[in-house]
C-alpha cells in the first residue's frame, strides 16, 4: 500500500543530572517513510543493530538543551520524569521521554527507536511521512480516523485487531491523538499505544507497546512517552 503522501482514501521532576536530556545529531535522512514501515505487524522485523554506534546520542546539558531547542520555555528539560530521558530530534522536528534504562536501536524503517534491554517487544518507535494535511482533524472524524489506522494499516491480514481508548490533546496549538490497542495474530498479541500528529508537512507517528502477558505491569509506564509525544516547529 503506498502512502507517498497522507492523501488517504479515507481522509491513517525535576531533571536529575545532565544524562537525561539527549539530542539527536545525525545526517539529515528522508522525510519518506513507506506505510509498511508502522504497521504494527513489523515487530517480528528483524532488528539491525550493527549501526548503532554510527547513530549514537550526543548528551547535553539540559540548561544548553533549553535554551538551543525551546528558548522561550526550559518547562520541557525540567519536567523529565524519574526514571526516563528526553529524546529530542531539532532536524526531524519530535520530541518524546523514554525509560532510562531502554537503549537506543535501529528499527527498520524509522526515524527512532528505543527499546528494553531484555525484551525486544517492549520497545518506543517513531516514523513519518510526507502529507499535505495541516492538521489530524484534516483526517476526519478521530474515531473513523483510528479505525482506518488500527484496522488497515497496523494490522496485517492475519490479526485481529482492538482498540480499547481513544484520546484528544491540543498543546501549544498543535493537536494530538493517543489511543490504545491490541493485536492478536497466531504467534503473539501485543497491546500499545500510539500517539499520532500532524505538523512540517509530515504525519508523524510514535508506537510504544509490549507482548500482552507485561500489559498490565508496563502500561502505566509506557502511557508516560506516549503522552510525552510532542511535536516541533521546524
């Protein structure tokens, strides 16, 4: 299914030391990401990981972070929570928190991945792509939206899909949905949330989630990047 564009059918504490706060220095890479690349299904995706110190974080100081990134405020370095970082992408316009102890990988396809150290399932991931929308509501209803998402896009022909919630923010302008859901195919069901927005030409898209039998120990956890999610002018 090609998305070129998001031209769809249907409308798819403080901060306790410096080490908390981390910014991606890259090369600049395409904005064009194919639709395969966050449908749900590609967790069984074989992990590269062999290019991972060629991708790794610089650490800065969040008072230099603050000021660089959001100048006007430096609420978003001092309001990392215990026990997670910041992850901030200037060039590619998104931010978000992640678990300290997860560690950056390469997920086939994405702009940025993070996961457990110990269970690959559990793990944050965000890709975009090009679109001419301006904004999520230019989709549509949010139901129809997260139906059409969840449905046709995450889910491949072989799992059965649920969405248990569905909601809506707006933060400095820019509005935001976050919904939770599950699939279930014959080898594996995993649950996650994902948090979707439109900003810079691009529909972006971040999915965080773990195998089902962890659900109810890790989502209260795992809530916490989803609602970090937040999108940057660029």
């Amino acid at each position: 299914m090609a998305m070129s564009s998001l031209s769809l059918t249907w409308a798819s504490r403080t901060l306790p030391n410096k080490a908390n706060v981390t910014r991606l220095i890259d090369t600049p890479r395409s904005a064009t990401v194919p639709a395969l690349n966050i449908i749900a299904s590609s967790e069984e995706a074989t992990f590269n990981e062999e290019s991972h110190s060629t991708r790794r974080p610089l650490l800065l100081g969040a008072a230099a972070l603050a000021s660089s990134i959001f100048p006007t405020s430096s609420a978003f370095a001092q309001d990392v929570p215990q026990n997670y970082r910041a992850f901030v992408d200037a060039a590619d316009g998104y931010t978000y928190y992640y678990p300290s102890d997860w560690r950056e990988f390469d997920f086939r396809g994405h702009d940025s991945a993070f996961k457990d150290r110990f269970l690959q399932l559990q793990n944050v991931r965000v890709s975009f792509i090009p679109t001419d929308k301006a904004d999520i509501h230019d989709l549509g209803p949010m139901e129809e939206v997260i139906s059409n998402l969840v449905r046709n896009i995450y889910s491949a022909p072989s799992q059965v899909s649920t969405i248990y919630d569905m909601q809506e923010k707006t933060v400095d302008g820019k509005n935001y949905y976050t919904f939770e859901y599950n699939l279930t195919s014959p080898n594996f069901t995993r649950t996650a949330f994902a948090t979707i927005a439109i900003a810079n030409g691009r529909f972006y898209t971040l999915i965080v989630g773990a195998n089902d039998r962890r659900w109810r120990r890790v989502r209260n956890k795992l809530k916490v990047v989803a609602d970090s999610f937040k999108v940057l002018d660029i």
